[in-house]
C-alpha cells in the first residue's frame, strides 16, 4: 500500500528550527536536521545508530542496506559519521522518495535510493556484499508479514560480511508477544542477538520501539559498551543478551512463512517516534 502524496508532509520542528518532521497521516515517520545529519532526534535511532558506532572502528566506511527510507535518516547520519560508505536505499513508497528528494538536502553520491519491495531487494541481492542492513519497514502502520520471517531473515544473512549485523526497528505494546517472536525468529538464523529498549517498555509499561541486533557469530555485538551507551541516553535504555534474552524469549516461536501461507499477512503495530 502507498501513500497519497497529499498524506505527506514535511513539518519544521518548532523547538529545533533546522529540523524536519516526516508525517504520513499525521503519523511521524522521520526526523532529520538539514544542518547536522548527525543529530538524532528519535531514540530508536539513536539506538541503532549506537551499535553501528560501537560495532566498527571510527570512521571505517561501512556498505549498508537500508530496508526502508523514510527521510533518509541513517543514511545521511552514516554519510557524515564514516564517509564513503556506499549505501543503498529501499523504499516502496514513491511519493515519500519525491517528496524527501524535493524538500530536504541533496544525498551524498555514494547513497543509492531504489523503489521497490524489501524483500524482493534483498532475495536479488549479491552474497557477503554488506557490512550492515538495516530494516524499519511498515507500510499502513503495519509492519509487513513477509519482512519478519525466518525465510527472510535467512536471506539478510546471506546478504551479509561474516562480521556483517542486521538491525531491526519494531514496535509493540505489553506484553510484548511479536517483540519475543521475532527475538525467536533472529535466533533461528544467527549466533548472536540482543534487543535493545526503552526500561519502561522491557517492564511491560509502555507501548514503543525496540531495536533488535544480530550477527553471524558469537560474541561479535559489543553488548557492554552497548549498555552502557544506551543507559546515559535521554530517553536511558537496556539490553537483553544471553540468560536475560533467553528468559525474554522463553516460549516464543519464530515466524515463518508458512504463516503467512494460512492467511496471516502482517504484524500489529507502527513508527512510534
């Protein structure tokens, strides 16, 4: 499902006045500063963005996949933090490419945006050809069943470096039943996940964002530093990794698309800013 260009707008940010509010019916999808691009308003991309920071030495260019564009957040954080990154960009909706392509800053050469389909982008992608993939991907305040399955994610990880990680942007309300499928489905496929969170969404208190972590072998998440990044946040968080993650995810299946096959085709929830 697209967007009418009619339900998109771009708002000035009345207490920020270099920042720009993405809003698809009224509903916030993006923030980016068109003087700073290193400036993160939204704590789940802040999050993300610790990780990158934590996970590579400083200022090593990164090849990154992003499953969804929006205003193009990371990929221009990415541009300005290790430049010559070469990066490339999948976003279904059209109307949100021309309008972020009108309205804010030209993208640096080395940033490629694609319309197409998540999944079909990433099944045609080469092997071994990123260090990164990053996914935020919903489409009518849903986040698409196909992107959120063991068959997919496999397919991410083939698309991956041996040190390559795949960062996940969901969102869910107490009790948090999808955010432990999917903490389920990661583990089927890769060796090391952690879930990373606002601490009154991991005691059942809020609806919000999580941001999932994966990579290939054990060990290769920098879960300390990350901790203690997340927890001097504005907005502090917490990790879940090992015995913590696995009393989280206790029960939970992954996702598969033979759900899909009976009938189920997307999982609750939306961008929460």
């Amino acid at each position: 499902m697209e967007t009418a260009a009619d339900d998109l707008e771009l708002v000035v940010d009345p207490a920020r006045r270099t920042g720009r509010t993405l809003l698809a019916a009224g509903v916030e999808q993006s923030y980016v500063d068109v003087a700073d691009p290193r400036h993160l308003e939204f704590e789940y991309v802040r999050r993300m963005a610790a990780v990158i920071d934590l996970a590579a030495p400083k200022g090593r260019p990164l090849a990154a996949l992003h499953l969804g564009g929006g205003a193009l957040t990371l990929p221009r954080w990415l541009a300005a933090t290790r430049p010559g990154s070469p990066q490339r960009v999948i976003e279904r909706d059209p109307a949100v490419v021309d309008l972020v392509r009108r309205a804010l800053p030209p993208l640096p050469p080395e940033v490629r945006v694609d319309v197409a389909d998540a999944r079909a982008a990433v099944t045609a992608a080469p092997p071994a050809r990123y260090d990164l993939v990053l996914a935020d991907v919903y489409r009518a305040a849903r986040m698409p069943g196909h992107v959120g399955t063991v068959e997919f994610v496999a397919e991410v990880a083939r698309t991956l470096s041996s040190d390559g990680i795949y960062l996940v942007n969901i969102t869910d309300l107490p009790p948090l039943v999808f955010s432990r499928s999917q903490v389920a489905t990661l583990r089927a496929v890769f060796a090391d996940v952690c879930l990373v969170a606002d601490r009154r969404m991991l005691r059942g208190r809020r609806y919000g964002n999580l941001v999932l972590a994966a990579a290939h072998r054990p060990g290769r998440l920098p879960v300390r530093r990350l901790a203690a990044r997340v927890a001097a946040d504005p907005v502090p968080g917490g990790v879940l990794h090992g015995a913590t993650l696995d009393a989280f995810v206790s029960g939970a299946r992954p996702a598969s698309d033979a759900t899909l096959g009976a009938g189920w085709d997307g999982f609750p929830g939306g961008r929460a800013g």
